[in-house]
C-alpha cells in the first residue's frame, strides 16, 4: 500500500470512534433472492485501526465505511476515500441491528434484512502452541462444508474482511485462526493449517468429507502445501498465491511495485541489481562484506528504500531459510485434490507465470480449474477508478 493510501486510511481511522463495536454490525444483509450486502471488520495493516468494509457480494462494489453519527456511515467513491455516493443507516430493534437502509446520493432507499448466523470462538491445538479461532457458520441444523482461511503473513483474523461473508452466504461454514506467533518455515504453517482441520472434522455439525482451504498470496501457496501433506483436505483455491521461488516472487514484487509506484527506472534496476545479488549471498553464504559496504555506501539512495536491508549475514541466512529459499512447485506436484487458481493480470505482487506454473506441477489437470482476471490487482480489486472486488 503506497503513502497516499496510508495517509488516506488514517484520516479515516480518525472518523471511527475508538469503541466502535465492531460486532454490531457486522454480518450478511439480504436486499432480496439474489442480493446480498455484507458488512465486516477489516485489518487494512497491522499498525492501523480496523475499519468497516461494506461489500456488495452480488455486484462485487466494495468500499470502507466512515461514521457520519450514531448506526451511521458514508460509502465513498473510492475504496478508502472520495466523493461520498451513499449512506449506510442501520435501524436497531431492542438494542440490536435487525437490518440497514442503503441510500445512494441518487435514487431510492434499499432496505436490507439481516441474516441469521452463527459463530463461536475456538481454540486449535497446533502441537506445540494452541491458536486462537473463530468458526462462522449458516443458520440451521446439520453438517456443513467448511472452508478454512488459510493466514496471509503475520496479520489478524480480520484481515480476511468480506471472505468469510461470501462463503457463508453460498452455504459454507468458514473458519479463521490467528497464524503462530513468530516466525517459522511454511512447512510448520502448513501443519497447523492441518491440525485446524483436523479439529473440525470432529465436529458434529461439519462435513468431515468436505473441508476445503482457501489461501491469499502466502496463505494460496501455504494452502497448497498443506494439501499436499494431508489427503483429507477436500479442496483448495489459490487466491494470488504464488507459484514460484519465493526469492524470485519477492524480485518481481520490488520492480513491479516501484514501477506502478512511478520510481524512475534507474533506480528500479538498481534495486533489482541489488536484491539478485543478495539472494545469492543468502544461499551461498560468501560476499557478505560486499553487500554491507553497498548498504553503507547507498544509505540515503533513494533506491535503498525498496530493497531488504538485513542487519547481518546471520539474519539474512535465517529468513532465507525460513522464506527465501522457499519452492512450493515440488509440492504442488503432490497435490491430488481439486484446486482453483485466481490470478490478476495486474498483480504487483504475484508473478503471472504462477498459473503456467501451477498447471505444469500439478499431477491432474482434471482436478485444476484456473480463472485469469486480467484488470484485477493482487487483492482482486479491479485496478481502475472504480472499485469493484473480483
């Protein structure tokens, strides 16, 4: 997320009260048979307030929500910010949200009943550290398929936002856990990932025969390597996941991120000059010194800005353990169950050969489904003024 939307998003962190209740108002509302709004809290950044994000899951419109006054928000033009198009007002009834009223700028009021769900906190144990989770799911009785969100890096449950109300609204349980503290190798990501489905399957209310992943960026990949570790995952979907060495997706990141971002050329291949260099030195261990002198000698280069700056070889060795020198092709290959890919042809972060590279590894390519965006970002976002979720 560049400057501008950090600075955007503050402002309107500023226009949510410190004790907004968050679970007031989050939830699915149905506009009719085929429509329905949803409304969740949204992690944006780990350092920022959470905000409301209003979804329109029919249409795909997303945007956050300021408040205006008490049980009411503005939508904006933009995702964060812009002309305001519309106000949200939720009507209460014994003190709790039963529903909300949509009024565009220009036209008629629509109304929005909530839905009924379900949801209660859990604990996971993941062998050594027990995790934190919450469990969505629809209203009624029976045994449902659950889809469990697999964490993108070191963020909250919420930073998920309208994912788990559009699965709960097609019918699925959806499950959200917070990642192990600290840092760790994706194998170990992945088996808590396993052990987060082993507990559902032991619930009488889950279909034990249809447990299913989904996986943002890190968290698609982290998906797909914890199918490959257990036959008892029904499914996975990959959303932007990578699909290539994980130094080779973060090189693509630093050029296509800065070259969006309008960093003049000259220092674009510098800094992609120089993270090629420090991979090598971080699989191969030698020219350390030559890498510290080029960070001392370049520390106010504007360039130094977009690259990895480790403190020492040590730590550098650490995450290219840990990262870096992650390859999730071999284990793709162990993949047998279905597998839908997403990929945007504007992603900045996720290379687009990840789809040619995902269907060369995996062993079916019955099993494989992949639909290509080609105006969506790396959130899914269409890339262009008006914002609509994929």
């Amino acid at each position: 997320m560049n400057v501008v939307c950090f600075a955007v998003l503050s402002l309107l962190s500023a226009s949510m009260a410190p004790t907004l209740d968050f679970p007031a108002f989050v939830g699915n509302y149905r506009v009719s048979a085929d429509e329905v709004v949803a409304v969740a809290e949204w992690e944006l950044d780990p350092s920022s307030p959470h905000v409301l994000a209003f979804t329109n899951l029919k249409t795909g419109r997303i945007g956050v929500l300021s408040k205006l006054g008490d049980d009411e928000f503005a939508l904006h033009e933009g995702l964060l910010a812009g002309p305001q198009v519309a106000v949200i007002r939720f009507v209460r009834s014994r003190h709790r949200v039963i529903s909300l009223i949509y009024t565009p700028s220009s036209g008629q009021p629509l109304r929005a009943q909530r839905v009924e769900t379900r949801s209660e906190e859990l604990t996971l144990d993941a062998g050594d550290v027990r995790l934190g989770a919450t469990l969505y799911m629809p209203a009624g009785h029976g045994r449902f398929p659950v889809i469990v969100l697999v964490p993108a890096g070191a963020l909250g449950r919420t930073a998920t936002a309208t994912f788990p109300n559009f699965f709960v609204a097609e019918g699925f349980g959806v499950l959200v856990y917070d990642r192990r503290p600290g840092a760790a190798p994706f194998s170990t990501y992945a088996t808590d990932v396993v052990a987060a489905a082993a507990h559902l399957r032991r619930r009488a209310d889950v279909d034990p025969q249809a447990i299913g992943l989904w996986g943002h960026s890190q968290g698609g990949f982290v998906a797909l390597l914890a199918a490959s570790q257990s036959s008892t995952i029904a499914f996975v979907i990959d959303h932007s996941g990578m699909v290539v060495p994980a130094w080779q997706q973060d090189l693509y990141r630093i050029g296509a991120e800065a070259r969006a971002d309008g960093v003049v050329e000259e220092d674009v291949a510098r800094a992609e000059e120089f993270e090629a260099r420090l991979m090598t030195v971080a699989a191969k261990g030698e020219g350390w010194p030559e890498i510290a002198e080029t960070m001392r000698a370049n520390e106010k280069a504007s360039w130094i800005e977009l690259v990895y700056k480790p403190a020492s070889l040590d730590e550098l060795q650490l995450v290219w353990r840990n990262d870096f020198s992650f390859d999730p092709r071999p284990f793709v290959g162990r993949v047998h169950q279905p597998v839908l890919g997403l990929f945007g042809g504007l992603d900045k972060s996720t290379p687009i050969e990840s789809a040619a590279n995902l269907a060369n590894a995996v062993p079916d390519r019955e099993q494989l489904t992949i639909e290509f965006f080609p105006t969506a970002n790396h959130a899914f976002l269409e890339a262009r003024p008006a914002v609509t979720l994929k």
